[in-house]
C-alpha cells in the first residue's frame, strides 16, 4: 500500500498547507476522494481537529467554497448561509 500527504481540508477549496491539515493515506483513497470536503472523521485524523473544524467554519462564512457540491456547507459538511 503506497501512502501519501493528503490536505484533509483540501487546497482546492482553499485550505492550507499546515501540519495541522496534513495526513497521510493510500494515494487510491486520495485520488478517489478528490477535493471533497471533510467529514468529522476525516476532520480527527488532523494533529489539531479543532483548529481545523474552527478555520474551515470561518472559511465557510467569508468566502465559502468553490465547487458546487461543496457550496453553502461548513464544518462537517452543515449547511451555511451568510
């Protein structure tokens, strides 16, 4: 099984590259998931789940995310309106 880093928060959709959005998982998993946002799951696989669920929850309410089945959610995949 090759492993590689995977951006929990994905950069698509505007999360950075920090440790803390960082984690490894089977490159296969990686390209089958693609730029979807995170579930909590996926959320606590982070070195620091809060500031995670806390970054892509502000991110939502500024600037919301760019893909259609990523628009008007939060943390968790919630629903969002500004």
């Amino acid at each position: 099984m090759r492993k590689e880093r995977d951006h929990i928060w994905p950069e698509a959709e505007g999360g950075p590259d920090e440790d803390w959005n960082i984690r490894e998982i089977d490159w296969l998993e990686n390209r089958r998931k693609g730029a979807e946002m995170p579930d909590l799951a996926d959320v606590l696989d982070s070195s620091d789940p809060i500031r995670l669920a806390v970054e892509i929850d502000k991110h939502s309410l500024e600037e919301g995310f760019k893909h259609p089945r990523n628009r008007n959610k939060g943390f968790g995949g919630l629903p969002r309106h500004r």
